[in-house]
C-alpha cells in the first residue's frame, strides 16, 4: 500500500518542483516579476491561487475536524468566510488592483500603504513588516503542522532504517520534507511559481473535496443510513443550532471579517492583469470555494459516520481526512488525495513565505540596508528571507500536541484586525488620515496578542471564549475613524 502512495506523491512532487524551474526561466529577472508575476496573472489562476493560499489545511484538517467533533454547527465558520470572501472580491479586489499601480506601482502591502499615506510612511512600512513578519511564522508553522500530522499518521516508521532521518520523529520528518519542497520552488520560481502550482493544487483539491465524502456515502449505504448513524451518535448532530449561542456565533460567523486584512490573499488582486478581469476571476474563484467547504463538511459529516458505523477509533479529530483516504481507496489514488492535503497545506506556505519574504525585502532590506541594491541582489535577498522565515516556522511547528485550526485562527485574526479595517478604510474612505492609519494597524495587532495573552478566546468573563477577531476589528476600526477626525484632513487621496 506504501509504495503505490509514495508514487503518487513523488509524481506530486516532482510536478510542483517542475512548475518552479518553469517559472524560475519566465518571470525571476526583476523584483516586479519575482514578487507579483509582472502583474500577468489570468483571472483563473489569480482565482484558484487566491482561494489555495486561503483554505490552507485548514481546509481539509481543521474544519472537517471541527464538524466531525462537534456536528453541523460548525458550518457557521465556513458560511462566515464564504461571505466575507465575496466582499473581499467585490469591494477591495478592483481597488486594491487599480491603486496600487496607480500609487507608485506597490509591490507589498507595506509598500501601497506608504504611498497612499506619505506623512507616516516609515512608521507604515515598519509596522506592517513586523506584523506581517510575526503572524505569518505563526500561519506558516499552522501548515507545517499539517505536513507533520500527514506522515506521522501515514507513513510511520516507513523512513526509521534511513541513517540521516534515524533521529528525526515521523512528524518532524513530515514538517521538513513539506518545508523543503515547498522552499525550493517558493526561492527558484518566486510569485508566478507560487501562483502556477496554487493553481494546479486548487484543482487537487477541490477534485478529492467532493471525491471523498461521495465514496463514504456509497460505502456506508447511502444518506439515510449515514443520517441514521449521525441520529444515533446525538440527536442534534445535524443541527445549525444546537448549543450555539450568541457569542458562539459571533465568533463563528466574524471569520470573515479577516479576508480584508490577509496580505497572502490580497496580494492576488494586485496580480490580476487588468481591473476589467476582476469580476471573472471573482466568480471562478467564488465558485471554487463554494464546492471546497461544501466537500470539507461532507468529510467531516460523513467521515463521523463511517468511523462509528466500523468501529474505528481515531484519536485526532483533524486526521480524519487522512484516516479515510488510508482506509477507503486504492493506494494510487490514496497517493491523490494524500497529495490534495499537501496541495492545500503547500499552496498557503508558499504564499506566506514569500509575502513575509517581500516584506523583509522591500520594506526593510531595500529601505535601511541597501537602497540601491540592484533588481538580481534584491531576488536572491527575498530568496534567503524565505528560509529565514521557513525556519522560524519550523521552529514554531515543533510541537506535535500543536492544532492546525487554532495557529489557523490566531494568525488568521492578527492580520484581519491589523490590516482588515486599513486597507477596507484606505481603499473607500478619502477621510482617512495617515495618523489614523498608523492608529488601526497598531491597535489592530496590539488588541489580539493581548486577547489571546489573557485567554479570553477560551474564557471570557465567566463564560465562553470570544473570538480575538471582535475586539481587534472593531477596536482598529475605531482608532482608525477617531485619530482621522481629529488630525488634520489629508492631502494625497484614494
């Protein structure tokens, strides 16, 4: 069964790292090209790379693991994020696109951010790096933890008579294999390779998404006996409701809040190759997530089901994907669905690392090092920060007790309230004043690590936990709008 696996996800390999030597010969040749793909991105691949470096292997870990556990009422963290990322498509893509080239041709967040607020440029660009910096170690270390979860489930011991890998754990062996793949055709290949395999990966993705959950359905005997076993494990399984409170649900449905501020993300809108295409890409890409959540409630649902109808036993609720594809297909097309979690765990990765990479490059390196550094010192700068980031992560991921959903959800809000309610007001609002600016990024980030510090996103005053993305949205938004009325209006305008 090992080595038909093993086949498959060499093939997946060695496919992505092809993609890389493929973009490395077509766009590496300046910083524009290397970090954004010389804005040329078609709106199918600027769609499907959105949406792979979003889901992540939260996708296909973390929420299939969530409803598995708790039943249908976790559904409301996908509906959030479905609802916040057609938002994200139709209110900040065609500006972002539009302004950022019209701004001094951005190429980081960072970067547009200074440009469209000049006075507080250096402050912008400093803060925003070491935001972008420290969640992104966080968000990357999340996927790290995926690929160790992947082989120490999958393939243990398979690797223990190698001498070089004989003191490394399975789940270590998993984090620096997925690590290296992913660093070497993240450094050759920079953005537009990125982008390629996000593509290729999405397609993966969304293939064994709605694979699975329709082989244990034909395998546990259809919806009503699988419907019949969920009844009989709890009555409210497929509820909506079920235990849900208030803030449950608000802390539940608020994920979506955090699309505005994922700088992975929305550095795709800024590739797209003109604003006229922002709407077809929009609509492939929403399409795409919409059966992607749709198939990962199906795995979590339905792989409860199967797992109580045969007596199985699983310890980690996030592995269930992984548990069906081992015991369910044939090992070629267990190699598939293996390579879909790598798909979805790698696509996010490279696209973290190399926003982190971009940012330590440009809004660092270039502005106090080397100002004048050349276009080829400048790529080959951003290729040594990717692995200075990658291991930060390593580092970070070590731990194999780690929850892919909760680094998911912790990095998730960070950028979503240090930049969500920035980069929403600095696109629509002309008001808004670099002072203001500065405000929200600071208070944003500050809010969160300090919610998560106290604890109050386990327990808040007596009662359940409250999702950091609350108070740190709204209190950025707050600054935002408060300094900006009372400092003096701007000059340069959005």
């Amino acid at each position: 069964m090992q080595s038909g696996t093993l086949i498959t996800l060499a093939l997946y390999f060695i496919g992505m790292l092809a993609i890389g030597f493929y973009a490395w010969r077509k766009s590496t040749d300046s910083s524009e090209a290397y970090l954004l793909g010389g804005r040329r991105l078609s709106p199918a691949v600027a769609a499907l790379s959105a949406g792979a470096s979003d889901m992540s292997g939260w996708l296909l870990l973390g929420l299939p693991g969530a409803l598995y556990a708790a039943g249908l009422v976790k559904i409301w963290i996908g509906i959030g994020l479905f609802v916040g990322a057609l938002i994200n498509w139709i209110v900040v893509a065609p500006r972002l696109r539009e302004q950022t080239e019209k701004l001094g041709n951005a190429l980081t967040i960072p970067e547009f951010l200074a440009n469209r607020f000049p006075d507080k440029a250096l402050a912008l660009r400093i803060a925003s790096a070491i935001i972008i910096v420290l969640f992104f170690s966080v968000y990357t270390a999340a996927g790290l933890v995926g690929g160790g979860k992947l082989f120490e489930t999958s393939f243990a011991g398979i690797f223990a008579d190698i001498p070089l890998l004989a003191g490394l754990s399975d789940y270590m062996l998993g984090i620096w294999l997925t690590a290296i793949v992913v660093l070497a055709y993240t450094m050759v290949g920079g953005f537009l390779a990125v982008s390629l395999t996000d593509f290729v990966q999405g397609c993966i993705m969304v293939v064994a998404l709605v694979l699975m959950p329709v082989v244990v359905l034909t395998s546990g005997g259809g919806i009503s006996a699988v419907s019949s076993e969920l009844q009989t494990i709890s009555p409210d399984f497929l509820s909506l409701t079920a235990g849900l409170t208030f803030v449950g649900f608000l802390s539940a449905i608020t994920w979506g809040l955090g699309y505005f501020g994922q700088p992975h993300i929305i550095v795709r809108f800024m590739a797209i190759r003109s604003v006229e295409e922002v709407p077809t890409a929009r609509n492939i890409g929403m399409s795409w997530m919409g059966v992607a959540l749709l198939g990962a409630v199906g795995v979590g649902i339905t792989g409860r089901a199967y797992v109580e109808m045969n007596g199985l036993t699983l310890e980690d609720p996030e592995t269930i994907f992984i548990l069906l594809a081992n015991t369910l297909f044939h090992p070629l097309i267990t190699g598939f669905l293996l390579a879909a979690l790598l798909a979805a765990i790698m696509s996010t990765i490279s696209s973290q690392l190399l926003v982190a990479s971009s940012s330590l490059t440009e809004d660092f390196y270039r502005l106090f090092l080397r100002k004048q550094a050349s276009e080829k010192e400048a790529v080959n700068i951003g290729r040594l920060f990717v692995a200075l980031v990658a291991l930060a992560a390593i580092y970070i991921a070590r731990d194999p007790d780690s929850k892919v959903l909760g680094l998911v959800s912790n990095a998730w809000a960070g950028f979503g309230s240090a930049f969500g309610p920035l980069i929403l007001l600095s696109l629509t609002w002309k008001r808004m004043t670099s002072a203001g600016a500065v405000a929200g990024l600071v208070t944003g980030a500050a809010v969160v690590i300090g919610w998560i510090s106290l604890g109050w996103n386990s327990a808040f005053m007596g009662g359940p936990g409250v999702y950091e993305i609350i108070p740190g949205f709204v209190a950025a938004l707050i600054a935002i709008v408060a300094v900006s009325l009372v400092t003096e209006k701007p000059t340069v305008t959005a």
